[in-house]
C-alpha cells in the first residue's frame, strides 16, 4: 500500500497548494473593486436577465467559497462575501455560477451527463474505500479479484464523474469572461483579476480528477496483477 499513500499525500500536497493559490488570489482580487460599484447579488441577476433567463433566483448562503448553482431548486447560491461585495473576484464567482445556469438553460450537454452522474456517483464514493480495502484483503487471502473488480468499478465512475466535471466547470467560466467583457460589466483592467480567478479555481478541479486517475490506476495495477506493495 506504499504507493497508494504516496499517491495520496502528493494529490493532497497538490491540492493544498492549488486551494491556498486560489484563496490568495480571490483575496486579493477582493481589493480591485469594481468601477460601475455592482455587487455579486447585482452582478448575478444581469447576466441571468440578458441570457433571458427570469426562474433562477440569486441567494446568499452562508460559508465561503459555497458558492454553487442547484438545478433542482434553480437557485444561484452565493457566499455571503460574494453576494454583497463589490469587487473583481465577486463578480467573478457570480458570473461563473450563473454560467451553470445558462448551462442548463440551453441544455449544455455535459452538464446534463454530470446530472445523471450524480445518485450512482453518491452511492459509489461513499462505499468504493470500503470495496477496494476488502478486495484487496480477499485477492490476498483467496486470491478472488471480484470484489476488488467491483471496488475499481465504483472508482471509475468516481473518476469519470470528476473528469465530466472539468468541461462544465471551464464552460462556465468561459461563458461567464464572454459576457463580462462583452457586455462591458467590467472594465479591461478589472477583467484581469477575473480571468485569473476563475483560472485558479477551474485548476482545483483539475487537480482533483489528475488525483482520481492516479488512484484509479494504482487499483487497476492491483487488480491485474502489479505489486501490492
């Protein structure tokens, strides 16, 4: 199992190191505030109002960094520093959220994947650990690799689910920088802080798929006969 830790602590390192980057961008891009003096709450609801979209409400939500679109309820849930603040990194986190919500306005495809996705990935994340450990017991003991095939399964969908995720999340931001610098919502300065803050945060999601495959593939090695150890 050492080079299962070992996988696991340089993803953890990885991920530490990429989630400090974005915390220290998004504080400091909280300093460049914006010219036209909107807020997140404000920021939000124009691009919602342009992109025709009148059902998805704006919301404050406790926390930081919870800022996230639900499509069950269509609400656009925003931290309560981004809700109220008016700065560049604000806007840049509610014009991103509200990017899912045009997202599943016109039916953008991989959003729609990543919805189906979401039950069996609920069920299998929460007991692939305890597959993959039994299985590698009983392949050890037995030498059966069925529950161990089972575990990578699971895994694997983890896995998929993470890298589904990466097009849904750029396409968000994509979307969001398009309509903030078409529709001048920002200025060309301010837009710098913009496209480095949603650069960081879509890079946090890279990291966590990067560190998905890298498991997954230990498993697999595992299952096909490569060290244990």
């Amino acid at each position: 199992m050492t080079g299962y830790y070992l996988i696991i602590g340089i993803s953890m390192l990885v991920s530490w190191l990429v989630s400090s980057r974005l915390k220290s961008k998004f504080e400091y891009y909280s300093n460049v505030h914006l010219r036209n003096g909107m807020s997140g709450k404000e920021v939000a609801e124009k691009m919602l109002r342009d992109n025709n979209i009148h059902d998805v409400q704006v919301i404050s939500v406790p926390g930081q960094l919870t800022d996230h679109y639900n499509p069950a309820d269509k609400t656009v849930n925003l931290s309560e520093a981004v809700y109220m603040q008016r700065n560049a990194a604000a806007a840049a986190v509610a014009a991103h959220e509200c990017g899912h919500a045009v997202q599943h306005a016109v039916g953008y495809s991989m959003l729609q994947l990543r919805s189906k996705l979401v039950p069996v990935v609920s069920i299998s994340s929460n007991l692939m650990q305890f597959v993959l450990m039994g299985g590698i017991i009983v392949m050890a003991m037995s030498g059966s690799k069925l529950v161990l095939v089972i575990g990578v399964i699971m895994f694997a969908l983890t896995t998929l689910f993470a890298f589904v995720t990466l097009p849904v999340e750029y396409d968000a931001s994509n979307r969001a920088m398009k309509w903030l610098k078409d529709t001048g919502t920002v200025t060309s300065e301010e837009f710098v802080g913009v496209k480095d803050s949603l650069t960081w945060a879509a890079r946090t999601y890279l990291v966590a798929a990067l560190g998905s495959l890298a498991q997954l593939i230990y498993f697999a090695s595992l299952l096909m006969g490569g060290r244990r150890d």
